[in-house]
C-alpha cells in the first residue's frame, strides 16, 4: 500500500496491519548521455514496487534529492545536496515513520553515495526508538556477480559501473523508452579491481569515466529483466527472514528520550 493514498480516518487500520514500512532512496544525477538524470528514482520507485505485497509493506515516496560524488557533481543537471542535509532530512523522515509507531523500516536504495548517510540515519533511530529495526537494501547487491556471469548477460565485463550496462539495463526493464544509445555515444572500459577483497576507492576523475561508465552497447531488454527478477527475488526472501526474526513486530513499541 502507499502511505501517500492512506485516508486520515484509515491511519490506524493501516498501521495495525503494515508489518514494515519502505523508504527508497534515489538522486537526481548524470548517469551519461544515453542515460535518464532519474535513474535511481526508476529504480528505487521500481524495486519498491516488486515488493511482495504479501509481506504487507506500506510504500513511502522516494526520496528524490541528496549528496552526489564530485566525479559526478560537476556533470550537467546533477544536483547534489550537502550531506549534512539529507542526513538531517531523512532522520526527520524515519522518526515521522516511528511516531506512527511502523518500527521496522527498509531503506531501499538506488544510488551509491547513500549507502553511508543511510547507515548514519538508521544507527542514530535506533538510539532513541530502541524497538527500532532496520535493513538498508541496496538492489544492486541483490544480484551475486557469480550468478550474473553464469547466466552470461555481459561478454567480458560484469558490467556494474556507474551508468553502464548492468544498471541500464534495468532501468530499460522497467521503463524500456527512457534508455537511449546512440552512435556517437562511447562505450568506456573501467579500470581492473586492485583486489577480489571489498574496499572503497574515491577518486575525482577514475580511468575510464566521462560521467559513466562501462560498455554502453551491451545494455539490453533481456539482461534488464533478467536482473529485476532475480534483484526482486532475492530482495524479498531477504525481507521475509528479516521480517521472520522480528519479535513483536506490529507491536507499537517504547521511545526512548535522552534526558
């Protein structure tokens, strides 16, 4: 259900029976020039909609605007939002969610830069709603690398970078006209990974970037649908073990005050 098309008279029935609420988190960002500047927004706003509604979720606006990375801030149309800011605006957001008395809350995400801010929030909730739970869901993570290259959607490339193939092609899934490669546009080669280990390199202008990157040309209907179904399946067996350890989870729950 979406919490915007919620009745006043009806709050109290829908909150009795949401067993989670859901925040997805988007940008407004150069993602190149085949590319929609709302291409998170696509995809938060559609990954939230392949929520199993048998989970019984109640369904927030994206939230549309926050920080973007300087190799991206200075591209046309970005609009980036201070840090401070959009951590400030999404505490505001969740604790409206808590006074409600929804106490478990996803964060759906769609755009790299929110991964720490989002973490920020949900850490600081719990201080003060202690019955508070959390799961931060980036979509992205939600399709192994392993399993992408087994189904063989990319040739040479698991095509993952920042506008490339493997987010393109699920924007093209879920909305096939706002996907546009044209002749003229590149197709660029990323730098190899420096280690198989997880780590984070921020850099102002990577190797192989120009506002996006990766082998544009790879960018397909089919790869598209095939992420979103495998993204969305295991983004809602995810949910249902989380929602599966949840005690008292319609249960309104204690606030805790810092006195």
């Amino acid at each position: 259900m979406q919490a915007i098309h919620v009745h006043g008279r009806d709050i109290d029935r829908v909150k009795e029976r949401a067993r989670f609420a859901v925040l997805p988190l988007g940008s407004v960002e150069y993602h190149g020039p085949h590319a929609p500047l709302g291409t998170d927004i696509v995809l938060a706003n559609g990954f939230a909609e392949r929520i199993d509604p048998a989970l019984e979720p109640l369904l927030y606006p994206v939230v549309p605007y926050t920080a973007c990375p300087g190799k991206t801030s200075e591209y046309p149309a970005t609009i980036t939002i201070r840090p401070s800011v959009f951590i400030d605006y999404v505490m505001d957001i969740v604790d409206g969610i808590c006074r409600l008395g929804i106490r478990n809350i996803v964060l759906l995400n769609a755009h790299d830069a929110n991964m720490g801010p989002s973490r920020t929030v949900a850490e600081a909730i719990t201080g003060k709603y202690r019955d508070a739970r959390f799961l931060l869901i980036n979509w992205w993570q939600m399709v192994t690398q392993e399993s992408a290259e087994q189904q063989g959607i990319f040739q040479g490339t698991p095509g993952r970078g920042h506008g490339g193939p493997y987010e393109m092609s699920a924007v093209k899934a879920f909305q096939p006209d706002l996907v546009h490669v044209q002749e003229e546009d590149l197709s660029l080669k990323a730098s190899k990974p420096l280690s198989s280990l997880p780590y984070v390199l921020v850099e102002g202008t990577p190797e192989g970037w120009d506002g996006y990157t990766g082998d544009i040309r790879q960018i397909s209907l089919e790869a598209g649908q095939w992420i979103v179904e495998e993204a969305a399946r295991n983004m809602n067996e995810l949910i249902q073990n989380w929602l599966g350890a949840t005690k008292g989870r319609r249960g309104e729950g204690e606030r805790h005050e810092d006195t």
